[in-house]
C-alpha cells in the first residue's frame, strides 16, 4: 500500500468521534482519506453527518500534529513487520466489522486467523480456582481434538486468559491475544513468553498505538474486540462484578452467543456465571458437548444427504427470509458470517438452517458453508 494513504488511515483513527459510518461518509465524499488533511474546512464541513460538534472538533484539531504522530506509528509496524487492518480493507476481520463501534483501525502482529471458521472467546476472572483452571483446560482441549479449526481468542490477562491461550497452544489451535496497549511491550510481562510463542501459532491484536500505556479504561475499550471477533463467549469464572461481565454483555450486544460455567451459590467466583445465566444473558454449559449443542455444530450431521430444488417452498419468517436473500446475494456463506449479516445468534441459526435445507432451499458443504440450492 502507498505509504502515503497508509499515513492518512492512521491519522484518520486518531481523531476522535470519527466512527466507521462517519469514516465511510467522508472518504466516499471527498475521495480519499488523505484530502481530510488537505482540504478546506469549509468543504469538510459539507460533508453528509459531518454536524455543528463534529465541524467543531474538526476545526480544533491539529491535523499537522495528528500526521507527525502517524508518521511516527508507520516506521514502528514497518521495523517490525506488524500489519495495519483498516476498516474497509477486505484482511479486516469480517466478524468485527459488523460491529458497529468497531475500530478504524486495528494493528495485527503474527498470523491472521480472524476469519476462520470457528472462533470461541474465553474470559474470566484473574485469580480463577483450580476447578475454574481446570474446566477452562479441558474445555480447550477437548476443542482441540473435536474441532481442530477452533481459535481461541482471549485478553492475554492473568486467569482465565492465560490459561486458554495456553491450553489452546497445548492443543495446537491458534490463538489470539487481544491488547490493550501498544504492540511495543507485553503486559504483564510474565507472559512475554506466551506471546512469542502466540505470534507463530496465532496473533496479537491492538487497537492501540505503539507507547499507549496499559491503563484501566484501556482494558474496558478492548473487551468489545474480543466479543466482536468471537462466534460464541465463554465465561469460566467471573466475580458479580469485573471485565468478563462487561464482555460478556458486549457480546449479547454483537448477536453472539454466551455461555457460562456454573458454580456453587455463595462462591465468589461463580457469581458473575450464575448472574449470567439467571438473567438469561448466558446459556449453562458444563462440558465442550453443550458448547457444541448451543451452537448448533452438530447440526450439519442430521442433515439430509441430499436435497432437491424447490422454489415453491414456503418461507416461514423474517429470519428465513433474510437468510435466503442473503445467500443469494452472496452466492454461499460460512454460518459465523452469515451470523453476522443477518443478525441472527448462531444457535438460533442453525436450527433454521436445517429447517431449510429440509425444504430444499439451502444446501451445507464442508466446512459450515452454505449455498442456495438451485432448481434443476
């Protein structure tokens, strides 16, 4: 990519209140994201949502300094060979691009595996129990052995993080950390060594420049990456209150799954779980066999073996609707991406799905693809 653009992308995601949607408006309008920093005032302030407050902090911005600070950013990922997702590139996450609030711009180092067919987030508690270490471990690995094309996707945190990174390179399933900080330093530190191995058999994700401190908020921010990315959330342990909680209703938000380990009544740590699943923000699971009933994954095996055209079928719902316009739109889709688009939590999903392919309407291939099925 010409090092210019590049430049202006990262100066873009700098200035804040400019959302994806308020992004797309001002490059389509003016052409490019490099005429925001050489244009006029008067005509950036044309622009379709642009608004009095926004005109404003437009007008406040130092837009030079803003640049010098890209500039800077531009030689870090290019010395260290990180590579710089924006929004609408076709490498940007698909699941996290349907995320209203995502970011401009996200900065991967290691490999890219966001758009895999399966992606599971494990969160919890910092100071988990054995039993909370325990069912984290096996639920990876019996993940690993039952779906080897799984991701993990986790914060990189004490607890529950570190443990399902580390599980899942035990199991040989890639895994993704996701930061909240610069990708110049690992924190917290004792986990340098997980990370080096994680950028060979997986990825470390920031929305962060290099030198942003890992402060509190930071943390918070973050969260909604990892709900974005993942198809379905599993919290192992959670205090009543705390991170995992906040993500796990991030991701209810994205029209993700929730799954919660239960725990005794009165256990600190099974708090936040039995809050979850009280309030039907998460569905109970105890083993890999209820994350796989949850989300459908063993769906495609009661499926017919073949299935014959028929146009004349009847569409039942707004949800079989939606699903039908969008794989004719799209020609065939993976279920996590057809999620997505449509709207529609994967186990919800899935069962229409098979309701369709009953009817001859929509066909499974390997891999959680689905197509259309065309009359012969």
């Amino acid at each position: 990519m010409n090092e210019n653009k590049l430049k202006h992308r990262i100066a873009l995601s700098l200035i804040k209140g400019i959302g994806p949607k308020l992004a797309r408006n001002l490059v389509a309008y003016l052409g490019s994201e490099s005429a925001l920093f050489e244009e006029k005032m008067p005509t950036l302030a044309k622009v379709p949502g642009i608004g009095s407050a926004l005109e404003q902090l437009l007008r406040s911005t130092d837009r030079t300094k803003i640049l010098l600070r890209a500039e800077q950013e531009l030689r870090f990922i290019e010395k260290h060979k990180i590579q710089p997702l924006f929004f609408s590139d076709p490498s940007y996450p698909a699941r996290l691009s349907y995320c209203e609030d995502a970011p401009l711009m996200v900065y991967n180092h290691g490999q890219s595996f966001y758009d895999a067919p399966r992606t599971i987030g494990i969160v919890g508690t910092r100071t988990p129990t054995d039993e909370g270490t325990d069912l984290c471990e096996k639920l990876v690995a019996d993940l690993g052995t039952r779906h080897p094309d799984t991701v993990i996707i986790s914060g990189l945190a004490y607890g529950v993080d570190i443990c399902a990174h580390r599980a899942a390179l035990r199991s040989n399933l890639p895994t993704i950390g996701i930061m909240a900080h610069g990708l110049d330093r690992i924190y917290p530190s004792l986990h340098r060594d997980t990370a080096k191995e994680m950028l060979t058999k997986g990825a470390l994700m920031t929305e962060f420049l290099s030198g942003t401190n890992p402060d509190k908020h930071n943390f918070v921010q973050r969260n909604r990456i990892i709900a974005g990315l993942s198809d379905a959330l599993v919290v192992v342990q959670s205090a009543r209150k705390g991170g995992a909680l906040i993500t796990a209703e991030l991701a209810r938000d994205y029209n993700r799954d929730v799954l919660a380990f239960p725990g005794r009544p009165g256990d600190k740590y099974s708090a936040g779980c039995n809050k979850l699943i009280k309030n039907n923000i998460a569905a109970l699971i105890e083993s890999v066999e209820d994350l796989e009933y949850a989300l459908g994954w063993d769906a495609k095996n009661k499926a017919p073996a073949t299935v014959q055209g028929n146009l004349f079928a009847t569409i039942e719902n707004e949800d079989q609707q939606s699903i039908m316009e969008s794989l004719i739109e799209e020609k065939e889709m993976n279920l996590n991406l057809l999620s997505l688009k449509c709207g529609i939590p994967v186990s919800k999903l899935s069962a229409t799905l098979l309701d369709l392919e009953f009817k001859g309407l929509v066909k499974s291939k390997p891999g959680g693809i689905y197509r259309v099925v065309l009359t012969t």
